[in-house]
C-alpha cells in the first residue's frame, strides 16, 4: 500500500504562512484525488482541500482564500500552503487519497502538528 509522510508543521505567529507536503511512496496519479485534512483537539478530522488528478481543486469554506493545495505528479508529493493562519488553524495536519465517492482510501500517516500562537 501506498505510504504517506507529511511534514512542514511547525509554530507560527497569527498572520504568517506555512507549506505543508505529502510525500507519498507510489504514484499518486491512480488516485481518484489527493485532499488534506486536520483534527484539532477535542475534533473529530475534517477536510481541508482536496486536488484531483486533473488539477480541480475544492476548499472548505473556513479556509477558502488563505489556502492554497497542489500537487506534483512526478515527484509523488501534494503541498499546502497556508496564509494568514489564525489561532483556529491549530491542528495536526494528515493528507490522504480519495476515492470518488470522496472516502479515505490508504491508512493515515502520523501527520503534521500545526500550531498558530502568539
């Protein structure tokens, strides 16, 4: 099965900018699409973004305008950059595959902690 690494968290001040990438171990481009998600404490995961294979993206509202996802097909990798985060941005990151029913399909990474505080 196709693995995933996540990185690029880290601590950011309110305002500021992070990207985040998934390194997956196979090719992602068999996928239906790619999409990013986040569980804050206490939350059940939600979605973030999500790309296809042919480049449509889709934004939760809560992020619409400050985030932006990508993919690079020959590098095996989905990014997430992140503008103006906020204090409610605080999450751990994880990217995942989606079938076209929009369900999850390869097991979760161990995500990226991101954490916007002053």
């Amino acid at each position: 099965q196709v693995q995933l690494v996540e990185s690029g968290g880290g601590l950011v001040q309110p305002g500021g900018s992070l990207r985040l990438s998934c390194a997956a171990s196979g090719n992602i481009g068999i996928f239906n699409a790619m999409g990013w998600y986040r569980q804050a404490p206490g939350k059940e995961r939600e979605l973030v973004a999500d790309i296809t294979g042919g480049g449509h993206t889709n934004y939760a509202e809560i992020v619409k305008g400050r985030f932006t996802i990508s993919r690079d097909n020959a590098k095996n990798t989905v990014y997430l950059q992140m503008n103006s985060l906020k204090p409610e941005d605080t999450a751990v990151y994880y990217c995942n595959a989606r079938s076209v029913l929009g369900h999850r399909v390869l097991s979760w990474g161990q995500g990226t902690l991101v954490t916007v505080s002053s």
